[in-house]
C-alpha cells in the first residue's frame, strides 16, 4: 500500500529538525485565557496580542456581547441547516441589512467564513468558457475558488498595472472577464493600486471582485475598504469580506449592485450546501458593523499605531515589507526560517505574539514576522512592543 501521507515527509522532517531545537512550536500556540483584544494569558504570562485580526478591538465590545448573549438565549446555539432550507432566521436577514447599510450596496449575502466566500463567489460566476485574471500573490481561499470553478485562471505580477493589462489584452473578445483583487494584501500589508486597476479591468469589459477582507473597518472614510479610499467602490462589481477581522467574529459575506445578484443563493454551492451561521454569531456581527459605522475616532487611532510602529521598527534597524505603513499590517522580513522562527520564540518570551508567516503563505519564499495592530492599542503598549522587539532583535542577532 502507498501510503498516502508519504507526500508530507519533507515538510514533516523540516518541521522536527525546527523543533528538535527546543524550540516552541510557532504554530501551536495556546491562548490560555484572553483578557481583552489586545492581552492574553499564554504559557502563563501575559502577552501582548500583535498577531490577530482584531484590527478594530470589537471581540469584547459590551453591545457587541450583549447581542450574541441575547440571541443564544432566543434562538438557541446553532441553526442545524442551510440557508436555503431551513437555517435562515431574523437575524442573518438583519446582518445582511447591515451590511447593506454598510457598504451602501443594494444587495448582502452572507456566508459562514471569508474562505468559503470566495470558494462561492468565484467558482459560481466564472464559468467554463470566462477568464479570472488574478494578482499572483492573491489568498489561499481565491485560488481555491479559481480551482472549484472552470474557468480560465490567468495570474499577473503583483499590483503590476501593465501586467493586468496586458493579459487581458490577450484574452479573446467576447469572452466573459472577472478580475479578481484585494485591497490589502495580508502577508505584506501593502495595498492595492485599485484606481488604476479597476480603470483598465473596465476598459477591458472585465467585471472586478475586491476582496476586502483586510481593510474593512479600518480603510476609507466609513471604513468601507481601499476601494473607497481611493474612490471607485462604485466600480467595483463584488465586495468579497470577512466577519473574523474588524468584526471580531466569524463569517463571510458577498456585496454588490448587480440587479441579478440574489440568484447566487440558489446556484452557489458553498452557500446552499453547508450550515448557516449561529444566531449568536450573525446577532454579533450585525451590532459590529453598526458600530464600525461610527468609528472615526478608532479608525484614527489605528493609523497612528500603524505609523508609530512602522518608524520604531524601521529606527531599529528591521527591514519592513512596505517604505510606509499602508495598512494594520505591518511585516518584518527575517533572513530565513531558523532566525524567524527564533525571533518568534524570543517575541513570545518578552511577552508579544505576533505571526511566524512563511511560504506558501508568503511572497517569494520569504519567512516574514506578521505584527497586527489593533485600534485598541495603547500608544504605552506600542512603546512596549518596540522595547520588546529591540530586546528580542539584539538577543537573536537580528538586529545589533
Ligand atoms: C484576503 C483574505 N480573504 C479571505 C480570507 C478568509 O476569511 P475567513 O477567515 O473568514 O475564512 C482571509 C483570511 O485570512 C484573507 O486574508
């Protein structure tokens, strides 16, 4: 018998040489108990949380909790069903209602993560005969969703303007075109050109999917994404989005204008053949994203988080995945896995998580250290993260 495991035994070796080290696994890490969305108990101490997605803080918002509370007293744990059979209840029309008042769309639909939003959307709108022009550094769940699909993938250099265009040049006329980009790109925080983008996507007859999963909240004036930041949301056909990043729980979700939207709630299967969200989960997110409406004041906190961290770390002497800071997310690029996954570990030791990132996740091979601002950082706790990178930098040889 082959056995079928056999396919993982380099990743199986690279992964105990790492650990035979002594090393803590950075990718087992336990949160013992979270004491609010910046500081958890891990190995015992209190850590600083630089590496989640809470880039907004709403995890422990009052309202945020009171709703959910109340919905699992009202509504029970779970809904047992698809949305198109029997697990659509008030409140994934009202998180849809929200949504729709969010991103001032005509039209909201909710899945149960990011991930399977993409799988739904892309695999279900490009067919057999369509192309799906992609940036190559774009997320697992949009290949995937190219993969589950038939269409034609046609991939392009990075945020490379001319190279979008120039694919779809190539691409015969006539054809159905989906061009498929994020505002933020989660490994090095940088964002997207979209302006430019989107301008040659519709000069070519393409319909644009943004996936926003890492600006919503945070990015553009009502927070609605890069797209809006730089003033073509109305030209993008589909917002792709998340619940598990600003919105502090989980869930996916689809926005758009196209007047015949609502008919993907009966062909896309990765919308009508899995469970819907819990009440408790949709009645979160709809009270999140209300409150992400009205949050300016946190919006500007965030931004100055991000500048002051990008320029301490840069002062130190790391090198950073973007000149400026362009996002929540900010990367420091470590020589190679070994010093990375040391630096990690020493991080950890000082009491500061943030993401170990390596390939395939990462561009180009590099092994990155992900650091995740949250608005409710404290300027204090920036001093601290900096002090803390300094000392773990210098004990590593990272920095000297
Ligand atoms: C760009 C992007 N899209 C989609 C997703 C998937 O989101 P979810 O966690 O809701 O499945 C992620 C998650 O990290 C992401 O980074």
């Amino acid at each position: 018998m082959t056995d079928l495991f056999s396919k993982f035994d380099p990743l199986i070796e690279q992964r105990e040489t790492l650990l035979s080290t002594g090393l803590t696994d950075p990718f087992n890490l336990v949160m013992e108990r979270v004491e609010s969305p910046t500081v958890a108990i891990c190995n015992g101490k209190r850590t600083i949380l630089l590496g989640t997605y809470n880039y907004m803080g709403m995890t422990f918002d009052p309202d945020v909790i009171a709703a959910g509370k109340k919905a699992l007293d009202e509504f029970g744990s779970g809904t047992t069903g698809s949305r198109v059979l029997n697990g659509t209840y008030g409140g994934h029309k009202a998180v849809e209602q929200a949504l729709k008042d969010f991103y001032a769309m005509d039209h909201a639909m909710v899945f149960s993560t990011g991930y399977q939003a993409n799988l739904g959307v892309i695999s279900t709108i490009a067919g057999k005969e369509d192309y799906i022009v992609l940036d190559i550094d774009s997320h697992a769940s949009i290949y995937d969703g190219c993969a589950l699909g038939n269409a034609q993938i046609v991939p392009f250099r990075h945020n490379d303007i001319e190279a979008l265009e120039k694919r779809l040049r190539r691409i015969p006329e006539g054809a159905g075109k989906l061009v498929v980009l994020e505002g933020v790109y989660s490994m090095m925080g940088d964002v997207a050109p979209l302006k430019e983008m989107v301008a040659v996507s519709k000069a070519n007859d393409a319909m644009v999917l943004v996936d926003e999963a890492h600006s919503m909240g945070f990015i553009g004036e009502h927070g609605r994404g890069v797209s809006e930041a730089q003033g073509i949301i109305d030209d993008v056909d589909f917002i792709i989005g998340t619940f598990s990043k600003s919105v502090g729980t989980v869930g996916g979700f689809c926005v758009s204008n196209h007047p015949k939207f609502e008919i993907l709630r009966l062909v896309c299967r990765p919308y009508v053949f899995t469970a819907s969200l819990p009440p408790s989960v949709v009645a979160t997110a709809a009270t999140s994203i209300r409150k992400l409406m009205d949050s300016a004041d946190k919006r500007a906190h965030l931004w100055e988080n991000s500048k002051r961290l990008h320029a301490g770390l840069r002062q130190l002497g790391f090198t950073l995945g973007t000149d400026e800071p362009q996002s929540a997310i900010i990367a420091v690029i470590m020589p190679d896995l070994e010093k990375g996954a040391a630096m990690w570990e020493a991080l950890l030791n000082e009491g500061l998580y943030v993401n170990l990132a390596r390939p395939p996740a990462t561009p180009a091979g590099m092994t990155l250290l992900r650091c995740s601002l949250c608005a409710l950082h404290s300027e204090e706790q920036v001093g601290e993260i900096l002090g803390m990178f300094a000392a773990a930098g210098r004990a590593t040889g990272c920095i000297s």
